[in-house]
C-alpha cells in the first residue's frame, strides 16, 4: 500500500536567505516552521562581516522565526577577511561557518573575494579550528558561458583549495551540475554538498517555457536535463555527503518580473514537500529523513535535533503568491498542486 504519512526527525536547512526588516519579518516563519535551524546566508547589504553584526542579526532572526528555531551564522568572506574576527565569532558560538562568494557571482556578492590567494590566512585559520568553508561554487570570467561557470570553478578553485588546505571542511552549495555531483560524491569526506528543491525540479527549459520566466531564474543557473538527473541521483543515493540546503531567497516580485529580474527563488513555503515529493518519485522515501534531517548536522558536528515532524498525503496547491512588506512573494511550485502536507 501506499504510504500516507511520514514521521521524521525535526530537519535544518543548510542554506537558506531571511534578509533583513520587513522581508525578514514576512519569510523567517515559513522556515521555522519546518525547520529547526538554518544555515543563514550573510549576503546583506551591507554584508555581515563581523561578530557585532552576526550576533545582532541572529537576535533579529530569533525574533522575527519565534522559539523553537535557532539561526546559525555565517561570515561573508572578503578579500581583507580577518583571521583573529573568524576565530573570535567562532569560539564565541556566533559563527557556525563562513562563505566565499567570488566577487560578482551573485546578488549581493560585490564585496566579495576578487582572488582566492586573498583568504589563505583566512582559511589557514578556518582549517586549524574546524570552521568550515562554505562555497558559491561558479567562477566569475565573463569568458566563461554561464551554463559551464561550476565545472570550471571545480578546476580552476575548488580543487586548488582542497588541495592546499588538506583539512579544511568545504561544503559546495547548491551544486546543479553532473560535474559537481561526481566530484563531491568521489572527493574526501570533509567535502559535502547542499541541494535545492529547485535544481531537482527544472531544467533550464524552464526559464524559457513559453515566455521568459523569471521566477525560475537562480544562481547558479538550472542547467541541462542531464545535470538535473545527476544531481536528483546524488540527492536520493543515501551518501551522507548531500543534504538540504533550500537556497530559498525571496525578491519581491517587482524586483523579479523586471528588466533585469533579481537572481533566486523563494522556496521556503513548501521546501519540505518538494523534496519529498522528489524522493517519492525516485522511489526514495527511505532516504528522505536522512538528507533533511541528519547528513548535515552530521557533517557540521552538530547534535541531531529532538523532536520529529510528520508529512501526510494530501494535495496541496501552493498560493500564486504571498504577501511580504507590503508587496508580494511568488512562490516556488506557485499554482502547482504538490502531493504532501506538513502536518
Ligand atoms: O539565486 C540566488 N539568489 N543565488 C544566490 O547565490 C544568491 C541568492 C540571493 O541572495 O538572492
Ligand atoms: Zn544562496
């Protein structure tokens, strides 16, 4: 028979954007609600790049989710970041881990490292103290086509720093393409990968289907239907290396249907039913609760949640859109009817 419902341990998201003020006000509760802890991106304007300003942004974010939900933060790495301010947020339980973003990756990402020889002290340190190194994997060449910018970031970065930092933990994020799946599944053990509902849903067919579709633009980019299924297998394997990260990132829609529409997709709403509906059809329902639930915490070193969740059958049609600072979300799946509930 058909299984109706599934009970879990509580799972954490391991990438997941909250902004700031009223957008964070309006999105921290549909994360919250699923989720007891988030990895949370510190690409704010300006970007959090010290203690000071990770730990006021944590009690910002507390107050904003309610209990029973506890932000775990990021650095925004630079080309000045400091070795002594990493270690300090570090040992003070403030930062979790820290984030390269190439500089001009992505939204939000001006500040960013314009060469990774600028943070080897950064990272010398982050490999002493068990920090690990949280990576928007795609180069920045405007040379490179958009569609091969994380296979040559595996090439031309990643392997260089796994290379010279021979302990340091290195979590790929939101990776999309073959290549990355192949080479996080065969690399070390202190190497691990996030997934995004996205990215196991569509194709790049989809920002094209019928007309320009800016809610299914993101960063890095859908690619190819060979990539999808790559990335949808590695997800299902049950190798503890991959695990949820939603990359959900809400723009409002304004910013989105433009004519340069902000990067990202806001998944959160219903993250945990799009995922499981992928391992449903992968015939994977046994490998559901370790991916969200506990491959990441595992990886990270951090204890596995108390308490569980239950999803049940049900169908569910996801809003054409939700309301936020006084504007309007559209959702991932927006108009779709997903086959999962969270009870
Ligand atoms: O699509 C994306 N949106 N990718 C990123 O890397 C950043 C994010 C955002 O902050 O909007
Ligand atoms: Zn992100």
């Amino acid at each position: 028979m058909e299984t109706q419902s599934l009970t879990i341990r509580r799972p954490d998201d391991w990438h997941l954007h909250l902004r700031d003020g009223d957008m964070l006000a309006a999105v921290a509760p549909y994360s919250a609600r699923q989720f007891a802890r988030a990895i949370i991106m510190p690409n704010l304007v300006p970007p959090v790049t010290t203690v000071a300003a990770a730990s006021a942004y944590r009690e910002r974010i507390r107050a904003a989710a309610g209990p029973g939900f506890e932000p775990l933060m990021t650095c925004y790495l630079t080309d000045e970041a400091s070795p002594g301010e990493l270690e300090r947020g570090h040992a003070e339980g403030v930062w979790v881990a820290a984030k390269l973003y190439p500089a001009g990756a992505t939204t939000n990402s001006a500040s960013g490292v314009t060469d990774i020889r600028n943070i080897a002290p950064a990272l010398e340190r982050m490999q002493r103290i068990g920090m690990p190194l949280l990576v928007h994997g795609e180069v920045t060449d405007p040379a490179i086509d958009i569609f091969d910018r994380e296979a040559v970031f595996i090439d031309r970065v990643l392997t260089g720093v796994l290379r010279d930092f021979p302990a340091l933990k290195v979590v790929f994020e939101h990776i999309t393409t073959a290549d990355a799946a192949q080479f996080v599944a065969g690399g070390p053990k202190r190497l691990a990968a996030t997934i995004t509902p996205q990215h196991l849903h569509l194709s790049r067919n989809a920002i094209f289907a019928g007309g320009l579709r800016p809610h299914a633009y993101c960063l890095p980019v859908l690619k190819r239907e060979r990539h999808r299924l790559a990335v949808r297998a590695a997800a299902v394997s049950g190798s503890p290396k991959f695990f949820l990260g939603t990359d959900s990132a809400p723009h409002l829609r304004a910013a989105k249907e433009s004519g340069c529409g902000c990067a990202g997709i806001f998944n959160a709403p219903h993250a945990l039913e799009s995922y499981l509906s992928v391992f449903e059809e992968e015939g994977a329902l046994e490998r559901f609760e370790a991916f969200v639930s506990s491959n990441g915490a595992l990886f990270y070193g951090l204890p596995l949640n108390e308490g569980t969740i239950r999803l049940e059958r049900a169908a569910v049609t996801v809003p054409e859109q939700l309301p936020a600072a006084g504007s309007t979300l559209v959702p991932f799946h927006a108009g779709e009817t997903l086959g999962w509930r969270l009870a």
